[in-house]
C-alpha cells in the first residue's frame, strides 16, 4: 500500500426512520484514545439520547478498528457503521451516530438498514482525500558529501524535512514516497561516506 484515504474534515448528516431520529458525524482521529474522546463529547452534547453508536478505523500501513452498539441488539449498529468505513476504504476516522427513539421499535433488520444509512450519509457528506504513505530517513554526511546526497534526493523525490549539523557533518532528515523509499534507502546505503537510518512514526 502506497497510499490512503481518509476524510478532510468533520461532517454531519440526519436521517429518521419511524420517527426515531439519527443524528450522524464523521470526524478525523489519528488514534484510539482520540476517537474514545470524541465519543465523550458526543454523549456529553447529546446526553439526553437513547444511544450514542459508532466505529473507527485508524493507522496506515497496520490499522486498528472498534465498533459499539452501545445497548442496541447486538451487531445492529456498531458493526453496520464498520462496514461503511470498509466500504469506503477509509481510514483514521470515527463514525458515530447519535439515536432519539421515537417509539417505535424498527427490529433487528431495521436497526441494521437505519444505522448503515446514517454512517453513509455522513461519509457522503465529508470530503475525501487522498494521502501518499512515506519513510523517513536520518541521513548523516560530511560537509564536502552534499552535492551528491542532494542528487540522490532530488532522483527518488525526497523531501527535505529537517537539517542538522555537527562538527563532524551533517545530519538530514529526508522524506520519500512509500514507493521509492527502498531504492532510496539502498543507494545511500551504497555510499561509504554517510549513513542512513529509518525513524520510526511518531
């Protein structure tokens, strides 16, 4: 995988089935504690409704995904939210939906059909994008190296993302595009002058 999807910013959509009302968000986390605090709010702001149902997906190359029905029967509302993150390829994102009971009880099935139209009405409603995965790099060179360290930068497309420098030389951070990061990694690697070191994802 060289790339995601994920969603710009927050959105919110509404739909009611039987006059129980679904009040739906879709909301960018980057991680787990995030999407929990943003289930918080959510019940904070909506205290008074019957339930506050929802699912994320986050992480890039290795992901993490929850869903919760939050007392409706089980598998009726947490996991059809799932399956719209699923089916939209999306990622680093929380779907939740916001229930008003209207007195009429929709079953297992209508449950099911009203919670998978809420989430995909708020994921319709929220702009997508598009986001090219990439590695980054310590590189470590001698001050007469740089001419050729910047011509095996500029070859695989590397982007400059912080610039050090010792007594001894200097110590680049560069970023590269998930495709080209192995040829990149072994051409410096090639290099009897410098040193290269991958860093881990903050």
């Amino acid at each position: 995988m060289t790339a995601y999807k994920t969603i710009l910013q927050r959105s919110q959509s509404a739909l009611t089935e039987k006059r129980s009302k679904f009040i739906s968000f879709a909301i960018p986390v980057a991680s787990p504690e995030e999407a929990l605090e943003e289930v918080a709010k959510l019940r904070k702001e909506y205290f008074d409704a019957r339930h506050v149902c929802w699912a994320y997906v986050v992480g890039t190359r290795t992901r993490q995904e929850r869903a919760n029905d939050d007392g409706e029967p089980s598998s009726t509302a947490g996991k059809p939210i799932l399956g719209q993150i699923h089916s939209a390829e999306l990622t680093n994102i929380l779907v939740a939906v916001v229930r008003y009971f209207g007195g009429i009880k929709l079953g297992t099935g209508g449950l099911i059909v009203a919670y998978k139209e809420a989430a995909a009405l708020a994921i319709a409603a929220s702009e997508i994008i598009t986001i090219d995965l990439a590695r980054r790099y310590k590189v470590s060179f001698g001050f007469d190296d740089i001419n050729t360290i910047m011509r095996v930068a500029k070859t695989y497309s590397a982007e400059t993302a912080d610039t050090e420098s010792s007594l001894s030389g200097y110590q680049w951070t560069f970023s590269v595009k998930e495709e080209l990061a192995g040829f990149f990694f072994d051409e410096i690697s090639s290099l009897y002058f410098a040193g290269i070191e991958e860093l881990q994802e903050e």
